[in-house]
C-alpha cells in the first residue's frame, strides 16, 4: 500500500521538481517507510510514497523498465501477479525484483491496455511512456484503491488523496456548490464528481491515457470490467447445495490469495458474520497467532465488543480491542475529515480509524469483511423494499393521489400523533410518495429530504439522487434485488471502500478485503436472488457456506452495522458548543445554505420535537470541511493540520 502523486504538462513550470516532492511528502502518511522522483524533462513528474509489504528491500518506486522507456508508480496489491510472471519472462522480460509492480510493467509492456484485465487485486497505479509521450492510468474494478485527478487541458495532475493535487499551485480549493444535494443527503459523491470544482475520481474499472503528442490532447477514459447482469429468462442450472458448496471455495481461495505478504498481517473483527469468517479463515491458512482487533464504546447497546471477543475466543485469535469516549470521537474527528478530504459519511469512520490506529501497533497489513452485504444482500433495507414494494403498488391503485396527498400532510403536522409515531409512519407507505427516490431513497439513504434540500438551498430542482438513480436504471430490465445491490456496489459501496482506504492509511496500514475479489464479485452476481435474501434470512447462501466455522451467536445475532452512540451524544447539554458552530455566519454553511432552515432545524432537535442527528451529522462535516480547506479557518478546529499550501 502507497501514495502516488504526479503531473504531467503541457506548459513548462518553474520550480516543477519542488511541486513535486509537495505533492509526494503530503501523502507520507500512506508511505513513511520510503519515497522516489521521477522527472522526464519538462513534461512529466511521478512522486511514490511506499509502505514496504512485498519484497521489502527491493520494491523503490518510480520503477522503470528493462531500457527505462516506461516508468510507473503503483498503490495496491496484485495477489496473483506471481502466476503471471512465468509467462512474461517466456516472453523475454526480465525481472530485478519480486514486487508486483514490475509485473505492472512488464505486462504493460507486452499487451499495452488490455494487461488491466489479468490483474486480481487492489489497485490504482500510473505509467508514462517517455518513448511515446503519453500517460496510461488505472483503477481497480471495485473502487478499492483512490485515484483523484485534475485536468484543465495543459495540466493533468494525479494522486492517491485530494490533498496532495491541492499542493500543486496551480489547482486551487474550490467548492462545488452542483454536489451540495448529495453531500446533504447521501454524505458523498456517487459519480466522477468531488466536493472540489475541477477534481474527479477516475471511477473504478476504468482506464485513462494522455497522449501528449496528439494535437489537441484530451483524456481517453474507457471502462474495462462491469458487474455481470443476470440473463433475462434464464435459470441458474446449480441446485442450492452446489451454489453454497461453491461460495464456500471461492471464499477460501480469495482469503488465501490474500495472505500474500513479508510483513504481519491481522483482521478488523467487528463481531458479525463477515469479519469472523475471515478470521477463522486466517486462522485454519496460517501457522501463526493470528491478531483481531475491535472497537467498541462505554454505551453498551451500541457496542460489539462482546460479540468480537466471543468470536475470538471460539477460533482461537489473539485479539486486542479499544473503547472509544465522545471526548476522543470528536475531537478527532477535524483531523479525519482532512484525512477523508471531503465532509465524512458516516460515524463509523471514525471507529476505523480508532481500531486503524490500535491495529497498527501489531501489524502492517489488516483483512476486512468489507463487501459482503452488497454482494449477498445483507441490509435489512434490501428486505423492506421488496416488502414495500406491492403494497406500495396496491396502495396507488386503490386510493386516489390527492387522498394520499392529505394523508401525508396529516402524518407530518398532527400533533396529536407523538413525534416516535410520526416517525414510523413517515417511513411508511402512507408517509411517503410511491416513487424510488421517495419510498427508497429518502426512506433508507438520505439525511436531509429531497425536499429540505430544496428549501436548504433555495432551489426547488435540487436532486440528491441523479446519480444513484442514473445507475438504477442502467439495470431496468433485471430484477429488483438485483437493481438494489448494482446501485450500491456503484455508490454506496464505493464510498465505504474510499472510507476504509482513507482511515487505514491515516494510521500507514493496509487494509485488504477478500469478498471483493472481482471473480467472486461476478459469481455473486450469477447466485439465485431466493439464495441471496430467504425470507428475512440476508445473505442466506453465505450463512449456509461458513456456518460451521463461527460461534452459532455470531451466525444468528442481528445486524448492528458498526453503530455509533452520536444519537445519545447530541442529545447532552454538553453538545451545545459543537451545535452551536453550526450557526457560525463566517463558516461555510452560511455562504452556502438558508441559515434560517438551519436555525430552526436546530431549535426543533434540541427542543426534542425531532431528532436531527443525521442531518447534524451532515451539517457538522461540511462545516468542518469548508474551514480546513476552502475558509482558512482551519486552526478553530486543529492547530497543527499541515497547510496544504491554502490561504490562512
């Protein structure tokens, strides 16, 4: 695992080589145990900060070739990249070390753009061909690796995180107000698009090239890998027990693939189904004490301390854990927003980093069960919907739009009803209009309401769910479950992957995650949806794979999804300071938003009426991220977060 950084331009800039090391020395986090430069005249500028895990003595970065015409820079991990070698070295290509980088190369080498599609594993990486002037990047098909760019069409600048194209003097901070919607109700971006104007992801399964010596230059992305869609009309020919049978192989092997390493490896081990298995798993491959490490909180309902420490003691792990104070959880957490370089989802990122920095005192390398909800439809809101969605069907039949219309309103403004009842029946069909984005979006993803975000914003129009929608419809024609798992293994998932990628190199670890081996991502896909969701049983074919190497009250406990007590925190008197930053007239907020709708929404969660705490979540995170990146306030909340070269 690494940080890479670079340039490449079309106008000579003076003082290139210093922007460089900026850019490369901003990601030391990710790579504290070396760092290389790499300049091809005025044109191109590689920088590579390296976590050392494969050959350790040999693996400097920026690595060349045999005649030193291709150069590339690379983060990640290709786990089958020793199989591949045999057949590049038959075809003349020789090797100075055993890193899987030079097979990056050599493999480029020999099959130019297409070499993308041998590769199993995580990765982000860069080559430039000094020979034909031209820049050829990747991203791994799940999105577990990061790759921010910015392009105005002279200069295109890459690296691993946000912060490091922010040292290059010639990007600047800016927001970009078109992705305010669904940072207030999703918490993230879900297409190319991030929170700063002019910076993008190349998204994941996809590759870039710059040809520099084109008249025109402009970038060439093109995607390379896609989630199989199921074929319309046809039956799976495995019975129930060979599709369970082969989940349990393919588990195995992805996990084995995985232990590739020269330093100590350990497991996130969060108590549920996912991480035991991988441990247990670890466990059975290994000769070794394997480590697992939890995190939990003094508020014991919203901890899985007992449930990890019960895992661990039935497969024999040595297993550390921590518990995590308000006190620590927040004052923390300005630091990790600059780490994430955008407004943080969710809580939970703040738990990884927690357990991220506990796991780093014992090992370099971390497995985690990131994954296998969206592959085997382990949320409870996959089940609801597919409940919802007939009686939502009856429900429009039956009763005329304006009768549903007054019974909404009535839902919302009876206060006769108590405020825990209007709730519930807000997330019901009678509570809700009978579209997606209504009945499934707003119900189950979204923070602030398609329209709060209207009235926050002053713009009627504002819609936080375009991009989850635009790939909901590219699978119209498949079944609903399957519709569900594409959108999130697009969105939601990306981002959960950019959050574990982000909290795990903050502490210079890194963090694998075997269920998203892209051939076991395509077998998910094929598997029967009744062996997916049976009954209220998710992710029933995995159970039935790996029962009998967890403790039963692992196998059969309900899902908590790494809970967070900040429900319980923003309800304290003693949050008052926090809340009332939101109401700062210098801050971000009131550049951006209706102070007023804030204000008031404030007024109605501290009186009680409602519980805002996700919508505050929202609202504190693009507060804190406006000041550390885009006011110069950034001392109010951290003193010794580094400049990034951004006006004070």
């Amino acid at each position: 695992m690494c940080g890479i950084a670079g340039f490449v331009t079309l106008k000579p800039l003076h003082g290139s080589a210093s922007v460089l090391r900026r850019m490369t020395e901003a990601l030391q986090h990710r790579g504290p145990d070396d760092s290389g430069y790499y300049a091809d005249g005025d044109r191109a500028f590689l920088g590579h900060r390296r976590l050392s895990i494969i050959d350790l003595s040999r693996g400097h970065q920026p690595m060349s070739n045999e005649d030193g015409t291709k150069w590339a820079i690379y983060n990640g991990e290709i786990f089958n990249h020793a199989s591949l070698r045999p057949d590049l070295e038959r075809a003349g290509h020789r090797y100075a070390t055993d890193c899987d980088t030079e097979t990056i190369l050599h493999a480029y080498e020999q099959h130019g753009a297409r070499s993308v599609e041998l590769y199993r594993g995580m990765f982000a990486y860069a080559i430039w061909d000094s020979a034909r002037q031209t820049l050829f990047c990747v991203r791994d098909r799940l999105g577990i690796k990061p790759f921010y760019y910015y392009w105005d069409g002279t200069l295109f600048a890459f690296a691993s995180e946000i912060k490091a194209l922010l040292e290059h003097p010639s990007i600047p901070a800016r927001l970009d107000p078109v992705q305010l919607p669904e940072c207030l109700s999703l918490g993230f971006t879900t297409g190319d698009q991030t929170m700063f104007a002019g910076i993008r992801k190349l998204m994941p399964g996809h590759t870039l090239t710059l040809d520099t010596r084109a008249e025109r230059p402009s970038l060439q992305i093109e995607s390379y890998w896609n989630v199989p869609a199921p074929e319309p009309g046809r039956r799976p020919k495995l019975a129930a027990k060979e599709w369970i049978r082969e989940t349990r192989r393919r588990i195995e092997e992805t996990v084995r693939m995985r232990l590739m390493s020269d330093v100590p490896l350990g497991m996130f081990l969060s108590g549920g189904v996912d991480s035991t298995v991988m441990a247990a798993l670890m466990r059975r491959m290994t000769s070794g004490p394997v480590k697992t490490f939890a995190v939990g909180y003094a508020e014991r309902q919203y901890s899985e301390l007992g449930y990890a420490a019960a895992g661990a003691r039935a497969i024999g792990t040595e297993h550390h854990e921590i518990t995590l104070s308000r006190d620590e959880f927040f004052h923390e957490l300005p630091r990790l927003v600059w780490h994430e370089d955008e407004p943080i989802a969710w809580p939970s990122s703040v738990s990884l980093y927690f357990v991220s920095r506990l796991a780093s005192q014992h090992v370099k390398v971390v497995l985690s069960g990131e994954g296998s909800d969206e592959l085997f439809a382990g949320y409870h809101r996959y089940r609801w919907n597919l409940l919802n969605q007939p009686w939502a069907n009856a429900y429009r039949c039956g009763v005329p739009a304006f009768v549903r219309s007054k019974i909404r309103a009535a839902i919302e403004t009876n206060n006769l009803l108590s405020s825990t009842l209007r709730r519930k029946l807000g997330h019901s069909i009678l509570g809700r209009e009978l579209t997606t984005e209504s009945l499934y979006l707003d119900n189950f993803y979204g923070a602030f309401s398609q329209s709060e975000i209207g009235a926050l914003l002053g713009a009627s129009d504002a819609s936080p769910y375009a991009g989850y929608m635009d790939y909901w419809n590219r699978r119209g024609d498949s079944p609903l479950l399957h519709r569900m798992l594409y959108a999130d293994q697009k969105t939601y998932l990306v981002e959960l992957l950019m959050k574990q990628d982000q909290m795990s190199m903050a502490c210079s670890i890194e963090s694998r995650v075997p269920f998203l081996d892209h051939t076991l991502v395509e077998f998910a896909a094929r598997i029967p949806d009744e062996l997916k969701l049976h009954g209220s049983t998710g992710k029933y074919v995995l159970r039935q794979a790996v029962g009998d190497l967890i403790p039963a009250e692992v196998l059969t406990r309900t899902k908590m999804g790494f809970p967070t007590p900040l429900r319980a925190w923003l309800s304290q008197p003693s949050a008052a300071p926090l809340l009332k930053t939101l109401s700062d007239h210098d801050g971000l907020l009131a550049s951006v938003l209706d102070m007023r709708q804030v204000e008031a929404l404030l007024a109605r969660h501290t009186s009680g009426s409602v519980d805002a705490t996700d919508r505050i979540w929202r609202l504190l995170n693009l507060q804190i991220w406006g000041d550390l990146f885009l006011t110069g306030r950034r001392d109010r909340w951290m003193a010794d977060v580094p400049s990034l070269g951004l006006p004070a």
